[in-house]
C-alpha cells in the first residue's frame, strides 16, 4: 500500500479516534492481559453432557431452561420458516425431539451461550449483526458441501456445526476485550471494500482475527477440530490435522464472499482444493443455489438473535 493511501485509509477513520494512533503491533498489549472471557456456565454444562452416556433431550433440555432468553431462542430457532414445522412448539425438548434434534440443539445452544458472553456492538462489518448472518450461513454451506462429496471422504455432520458457526470468534474476542481497536478496525474495513479485510488486520493491528480466535478457544478447551480451524481458516494450503474440515471451511468462506457475505468477499478458492474434497463439477453452484433459497431466512435469524 502506498504512503499517500496509507495516509489517506488511516485518516477515513471516525475521528472520534483521534487518540487512536494505529498501524501498531497489539501483541504486547495481547501480553498484557491477564485472563480471558471464561466459558459461561450453561456453555460449560452443555459442554459436561458431551462426556455423558446418559445424556439425552431431556438432560439437554433442562440445562438450556436454566437460561430463559437462551430456551426462547431454541424454542423460536425451532418455530422458524428454515424448518417450516407445522405444529406449535411449546419446550425446548418439544424442539429437540421433533424438530431440531440433539446434536444441533447441542451445538446451538453451546454456541448462543458461549456468544453471549463477549460484548460486541451490532453493526459494521465485523459487528456482531454480519457475524452472525456469516456463522448461520457457514452452518447451512457446509453441510450442503458435504452431502455432495463421495460417501467415503464426507466429513460427519455432527463434526461441521461449531467450526462453522465460530470460526471467526476472533472479530467478537476483539470487540469484546478491545473495543477502541475494533471500532478503528471497523472503520478502515467500510473504508476499504476492495482490499483484504485479513491484510487490513494485519496491517492496523499486527494480528488478526485467526489467532485471536484461537486462543480463546484454547483457553476455553475447545475440541481440537475447532480450534485448527479456528486458526488455519483463511489458509488453502494448511495439511495438517484436520485440514479437510479446514478446507470445506475455506471453500464455504470463498462461496459466501461471492455473495457478499463475511470476510472473505475477495478470497480466490484454488481449482486444486475442490479436487482435494473430492466435489463433483457444479457442486458449489448447486449448494449456493440451495443456500440462496435459504438466505432471507438466514438473515431473519440473525436479526433474532442479534435483537
């Protein structure tokens, strides 16, 4: 980037930063803190049943009423024209059973739980509003990739939901425990729509948002899966421990770009990637189709949850 458009990027920015004086190098700051957000308690009780041979939509159930908001929006999430269920829903475990089912009812409400506890402001490009329109469409993606790929190479479904839905933990982590940072970062992202939101970190904060998320779900013990990609997400090239699941993530990340959705708007996808996954000819044209017939729903979700 050129001197005179560096100039010109970092004085787009809300003025009201002026006392804000990035490009700078938050790791030392990053240093500094001393704890991070813990789990929340009901994400932590949801958490415990995975390791429960007992558990059941019941036990799951009773963990999700002893949050109130967290039951009404499993209840809504339920009622919602992405299931188009005909009957009322009454229970959270009404919902588990005849509609939902366990493991997305577990992966939800884990997520919704664990969410809450970061602060973030709902809107710009990085505010919470987009993440969740990003995280619920990367949840409907990925499956849809996957249903596509040969039988033996298809990753579980029940393995998709969390990294789908938390991949990009780190822009909340940010907002939540740097908000001075995040309101500056959101601010060069709208004033810059053609470059890399990625790069744009780096270049303001010399972090980004990979290894922000990654270390908070370290911190809060996330399986192993989640947190490779967590951090490994915006890199195609990544072979190590479950870099297929790594790979769909970035496909999906490339696919929604294309549609104007998350961080990943300019994001090329390598021809050798789809080989690698083992995706027939237009199976990302026919699982964009499906998404789209999706998307009105997706974005009345996220305002739900967000509202």
């Amino acid at each position: 980037m050129k001197p005179s458009l560096i100039n010109w990027t970092l004085n787009a920015i809300n003025p009201a930063l002026d006392h804000f004086t990035p490009p700078y190098d938050m790791r030392a700051t990053i240093g500094q803190l001393q704890t991070l957000p813990p789990l929340p308690g009901i994400a932590l009780r949801i958490m415990q049943l995975a390791t429960d041979p007992t558990a059941d939509a019941a036990k799951l159930a009773a963990i999700i009423e002893m949050d109130p908001l967290l039951a009404a929006q499993v209840v809504r999430w339920a009622r919602s024209p992405l299931y188009a269920y005909r009957r009322n829903i009454t229970s959270v475990q009404e919902a588990i059973n005849r509609v939902l089912g366990f493991d997305f009812v577990f992966n939800l409400a884990f997520g919704l739980s664990a969410l809450a506890a970061l602060k973030v402001p709902k809107d710009g490009p990085i505010g919470t509003r987009l993440f969740w329109t990003h995280a619920m469409a990367s949840t409907r993606l990925m499956p849809l990739l996957c249903n596509q790929m040969p039988v033996e190479h298809r990753i579980p479904q029940a393995q998709l939901f969390l990294p789908g839905l938390l991949h990009n933990i780190g822009y909340p982590l940010l907002g939540d425990q740097f908000p001075k940072e995040f309101s500056y970062l959101n601010g060069l992202i709208l004033a810059n729509p053609t470059l890399s939101m990625l790069n744009l970190e780096k270049f303001s904060l010399g972090v980004d948002h990979n290894m922000l998320g990654a270390w908070l779900m370290r911190s809060w013990n996330m399986p192993k899966p989640v947190i490779d990609v967590v951090y490994h997400h915006h890199n195609p090239n990544y072979r190590g421990e479950n870099h297929q699941l790594n790979m769909l993530t970035y496909l999906n990340d490339s696919l929604l770009g294309t549609l104007g959705i998350g961080d990943a708007q300019i994001q090329s996808c390598p021809e050798e990637l789809l080989k690698e996954l083992n995706l027939p000819d237009k199976a990302t044209e026919q699982a964009l189709d499906k998404l789209n017939d999706l998307l009105d729903n997706i974005l009345e979700t996220a305002d739900m949850i967000v509202g």
